[in-house]
C-alpha cells in the first residue's frame, strides 16, 4: 500500500505507528504486539530498502489489525499522510550497519537523525501519547571493564552510533523543550531469525553452512552482549506500557561473548573445521566491548527468558530451514 491510502481502521484501545516495521527487530515486534495485545492496531511504515523485507511478516500481512504503508521517514508528507491519528510512535526506522555507514556516512545522517526530527515534529503536532525512539548500546562506544549506566556521556565511535546519538538527543530535547512523551531503548546487539545476511550471526551461519571463510575483524576478541530479538521485543513492549517519560532504558540480557567464540559455537554446531576462520584487517573505530546496566528496565519487571545457546542454535536451524528467505537476498560471494 502506497501513502495516502491509508485505511480509516480504528480500534478500542490503542493505535501505534511503528516505522521500519519490515526490518529485523521490528518485524518481530508487530508480530509480538499482534499476539500479545488482541485490541492493538499498527500501521507499518517502511520505505523498503534492502534491509525491509516483505517476507519478514508474510503471516500477518492479511491481520485486520495490520496495515502497511510504503512511506520514508524523512519526508513529511508521508509521516503526515500515514499518521495523523495514531496513539504513539515506536521509531525502528534506521540505516544501521556500520561498514555501510563508513562508507556513505551522508545517508546515515539523513535517516536516522532527519528522519527522527521529522517523526518528532509530527508527534508534537498531533499530541502522540508516547513516542519511543528505539536506539542502541554503541552511542556510549566502547568499555574496558564494568558496564554503561543510562546517564553515562555518549561516546560513539562510527557515523552509524553517531547518527543514532544524534536521535537520541534530539529526542530528548523535545520532552525537555516541548514535554513531548519521550522514551528511549538502548539494546544491546539482537540475534534471531530473519535476519540481514550482512550481520555478523546469519553472515558466520551462512558461510558456515556454504563451507565458506568466516571473516573476523582483528583478532577476534571484541566483545558483544547478545539477546535473543523476542526477548528484546518483550522489554520494548514493557518500557512502552511502565516507562515513565523523558527516561532511557537499557536493554541487555547479560551474554558477553567475544566474535571468536560465537564463530566457534556456530562452526561446532554446524560440524564444520575452525580452520574455516579467517582473520581480516580491523575495521576504522572499531569497539572493543559493549557492556550495559539494565538494572532500571528490571526493576519495571522484565527479564529476559532465553537462553543465549539455546536460542542461537535455534536461530542456526531456523536459517537452515528457511533458504526461501535468505537465498535471494545473498549476493555473491556472500557479505
């Protein structure tokens, strides 16, 4: 469905706008929202680039509750278009790889910190309820030892952190300038089923799989904090009912992990030889270690329930039944 035409659907309780609905994370939140909350009703604005995959959320695609609408963030006649009457914003829409925000920084700005400006004015325009602006661990760049408190100073490291700082800021201005009914969620690094290829657990799954080189920057040894995506799903749904305005939330479940080890968890898993490990040149400002405090999200009653192996060896059969999904996204050889 094109802007413009957007249907006259109501429902009794509550009407969200979710943008980027197409891609990982928020393709398995509409889902979650749908199953969870039977009197919710989204709208899905997406502006289909290569990271919004239709196929994400084919089984809800005929939900009556369920609208899509091909639209971009940064241009506001299709937020306008598409949201006049809608209770809150949940903001996914990004531009989100970092190598690809290396190399065209330009299209990260315009995205991830127009395109929020633009979400925020229609907000204020027309007196959302709440608007929570879905960010990341990477805007407090890298730790040595302990873990980021939600008002530790930003300090990001790449042109995508940066730009998702920048939204962050921008966001909370606008609750201190205007008392726009701001939330931010910082979460840690989401695996999961559907998935990019270019991310790091389907790119080491799918090499693993083809008995292809599995490329690890430097020596391997950066660290990463991972949650399974439902269980990130299940916290954004909790900061969006309990969160008290004009706060930010980290989102982690406590699953340090160096890439070394999760490429070797993924080549034992799948039988394949650890010589399939290929060391490459580090990327610019690569991290070293992320590492979050989620004390203040618990204390609003989340947790997670899944355990990171469990969950990932599911992810790995999930991507060996579904090469419907992946194949035609892959280019070759494979990123």
């Amino acid at each position: 469905m094109e802007v413009g035409a957007v249907a006259e659907a109501r429902v009794k309780d509550l009407r969200l706008l979710v943008t980027g609905g197409l891609g990982f994370i928020g393709s398995h939140f509409i889902r979650h929202m749908l199953n969870e909350h039977p009197d919710c009703y989204i709208v899905n604005l997406d502006a289909m680039t290569y990271a919004g995959n239709p196929a994400n959320l084919k089984d809800v695609e005929k939900d009556p509750r369920y609208l899509f609408v091909k639209g971009d963030i940064t241009r506001k006649r299709d937020v306008e278009n598409t949201a006049r009457d809608v209770d809150a914003v949940i903001n996914f829409a990004a531009s989100t790889h970092v190598d690809r925000s290396i190399e065209d920084p330009e299209n990260f700005v315009q995205t991830n910190v127009l395109g929020t400006l633009v979400l925020l004015e229609h907000a204020r325009r027309y007196d959302v309820q709440r608007f929570l602006q879905i960010s990341s661990d990477e805007v407090y760049g890298s730790i040595g030892e302990g873990s980021f408190g939600e008002i530790d100073p930003l300090s990001p490291s790449s042109p995508y952190s940066a730009s998702k700082a920048g939204a962050d800021l921008l966001a909370n201005a606008y609750h201190r300038t205007y008392g726009l009914p701001i939330l931010i969620a910082r979460s840690s690094n989401n695996f999961g089923p559907y998935q990019h290829p270019e991310k790091l657990m389907p790119l080491l799954i799918l090499r693993a799989f083809r008995n292809e080189p599995l490329p690890l920057y430097g020596d391997g040894m950066n660290v990463r904090d991972w949650i399974y995506v439902e269980d990130n799903c299940t916290a954004i749904d909790t900061i969006l009912d309990k969160g008290r305005e004009g706060e930010v939330y980290n989102i982690a479940a406590g699953n340090e992990k160096t890439n070394l080890e999760v490429a070797k968890f993924i080549l034992k898993e799948l039988s394949r030889p650890e010589s399939l490990i290929a060391f490459v040149k580090d990327r610019p400002g690569h991290d070293r270690r992320y590492s979050l405090d989620t004390t203040k999200i618990r204390e609003l009653g989340w947790k997670p329930t899944h355990r990171f192996e469990g969950a990932l060896r599911g992810t790995i059969d999930w991507y060996l039944r579904s090469e419907w999904w992946w194949k035609p996204l892959l280019r070759s050889p494979l990123e």
